[in-house]
C-alpha cells in the first residue's frame, strides 16, 4: 500500500505517470520512501514518531520533503519490485522501520541512495554497513540486539512461569533473518534453562490460526512469539486466540501487552522509527551516511499484564515485578 501526502497536490496529474527514462526530472521536493513490514494500522505510531525525528531536523511532510510510505503487511515478496521502483524514480532516501527484508531489498537495490534502517541482528554480518561506529556505504541506522534480547525474554518467560517446560516457538519462515536469529537465540537460552522447544512457523493469518488449532492436540505451556512486522500486524489476532486458548505468551513488543498479551520485553519499536527520521533528516542536510554511526538502544522495556495474569491463574513472582517497567493493571 502507498500513501502520497501531499504528492498528487503538488505535482498534479504527474504523479501517475513518471518518465521512465534513465534521466527521469526529480521532483522539486526530496522524496523519503519509508518502508515497513507492518500494515498502516499496525505502523501508525512509528510513522508519526518517524515525522516527529524528522521534523526535529527542521523538514516537515509537505513542506519541504515528501514522505512515500510503503506497508507491506508481511508480503515481503513485493520488496524486489518495490525497490527496484524506488530506485528508478531516485527517491533521495530509503528508510526502513524495524524490518530486515525491507534493510537487506534496499541494500541490494541500491549503493548510492541513502538508506536508513532499524533492525534486529548485526548489521555487520547482515551486511549492510562496514562497521558499527564507521558504517562505510550508503546505509546506517539502529541496530536493537535482537538476539540479546531474544535469551532475556526468554529467561523472563521463565522467571514468571518457573514450572513451564515446553514452549513452542513460532516464527515466521518468509522473514529468515528474523527466524535464523529467533532460532539461534532460543535454542542457545532454552538449552541453558533447561527448557524443550517446539519450533512452529506461519506466514499468513490462516496460518496462525492453524497454529493456535493445533494446540488442542499439542498443549504448550507457554507460547513464544519471534519480534516480527507481520506478527506485529497481527497482535490482535495473537491476543484474542492466546486468551480462548488460555495460552500464556510472551511478545517482543509493549503494543502486545498493552492488547491484553500477558508479557512483552524489548526496544520501543517508535523510538527507533523516531530515530531513523533524526538521521534520515541529517542526511537530507548533507550528512553522509557513511559518516554516521550505527546506534543502539540502551533501554528495553519489560512489561507485564497483570489482568491477563489473574485470568490465566498465573501469580506473576514478586521479584519478577520487581523490575518491571510497567504493569497493567
């Protein structure tokens, strides 16, 4: 899905038909195509705190940048075309929010326009920059420790349910580097608790209804859900079946938890998105990317639902609430 605010205003009828000769005219304003794997519902929040970054550095949507957003909603078989398509039209910036397809399509689309990414994983060995402190392309961004955060929300899982021994896992097998850190993470941390995992995929709504069908033949004692945009498109869905089923879960963000989800540890996905629209408007200005570091968030929320708790007949340990970050009530 596309939404052009302003664009069709500003350049009328031009809009809908863009030369495409290899010297096509840019338009009089930059153009930042913002992707996401999320749905427009589900990425609301962190396409306003990508405004509110960049408007920060002084550009405002409509005024003096177009911002071209693109939803994906987990159909990351469209990111080839998509890019490809950015790229002939020489947007002036690409900036992805919290989805390693989108970071990895751009990458591979283009070595010159600017790309500004959030992503789980390293961005080393992902490829998408040199280094950390001194990224050496045409790409940065922020980086949010995935798999660090993967074992500890594991861990926590297993603080507030102590006696839980099997958990299933679902990942989403369309998002492998998504499902290759997940992967790692859990099974690295599971095996150090002492936990056995079920690996479970799903990579349309059917089939997280599937899933959550099979569980009447399988019953887990608790259900782990990999930090994912389509899934993230879906927390609703997850929390509705998560509660008929009486299956305690754990998400990878506080949106989950805030659904009725019993339990999410993580980065704020709209503080990244926030960031990315700082640097993209830096780079606007002239800041190469090459030049700006790749930054990490140094706070990750622990959040617990308390209702949902009591509902599920869960007493959440004393010390576990200890150091949450917010509990709702």
């Amino acid at each position: 899905m596309i939404k052009r605010r302003q664009f069709i205003t500003l350049l009328g009828g031009a809009a809908a038909a863009w030369p495409l000769t290899a010297h096509a005219q840019r338009p009089t304003m930059p153009v930042a195509g913002v992707v996401s794997g999320q749905s427009e519902n589900a990425d609301a929040r962190n396409a306003a705190a990508f405004r509110k970054g960049l408007a920060e550095t002084g550009y405002v949507d409509g005024q003096n940048v177009t911002i071209e957003y693109h939803w994906l909603d987990g159909q990351y078989n469209r990111l080839p075309a998509l890019m490809a398509d950015l790229v002939h039209r020489q947007v002036t910036l690409i900036a992805t929010t919290g989805s390693v397809p989108a970071a990895l399509a751009a990458k591979a689309a283009t070595a010159t326009i600017p790309i500004v990414f959030a992503v789980g994983g390293d961005p080393v060995k992902l490829g998408l920059v040199a280094s950390i402190p001194r990224p050496g392309g045409n790409a940065t961004g922020i980086n949010d420790f995935l798999n660090e955060v993967i074992a500890k929300r594991l861990r926590l899982l297993h603080d507030v349910l102590p006696n839980a021994t099997r958990i299933a896992v679902l990942v989403n097998p369309a998002n492998a580097a998504s499902t290759e850190s997940t992967l790692q993470g859990v099974q690295e941390a599971a095996s150090a608790i002492g936990l056995q995992t079920n690996i479970l995929n799903a990579t349309t709504v059917s089939d997280i209804d599937a899933v959550f069908a099979g569980f009447t033949r399988e019953r887990p004692d608790a259900l782990f859900v990999a930090g994912e945009a389509f899934f993230a498109s879906r927390a609703m869905q997850f929390v509705t079946l998560a509660a008929r089923d009486r299956i305690p879960a754990s998400y990878s963000l506080r949106d989950y938890a805030i659904a009725g989800g019993l339990m999410s540890y993580g980065t704020d996905l709209a503080e990244m998105a926030h960031q990315v629209g700082v640097y993209a408007g830096s780079i606007l200005k002239g800041a190469k990317p090459a030049d700006l570091p790749v930054l990490q968030p140094i706070k990750f929320n622990f959040v617990i639902n308390l209702q949902t708790a009591r509902a599920l007949g869960i007493e959440v340990p004393p010390g576990v609430l200890s150091i949450t970050d917010e509990v709702i009530e």
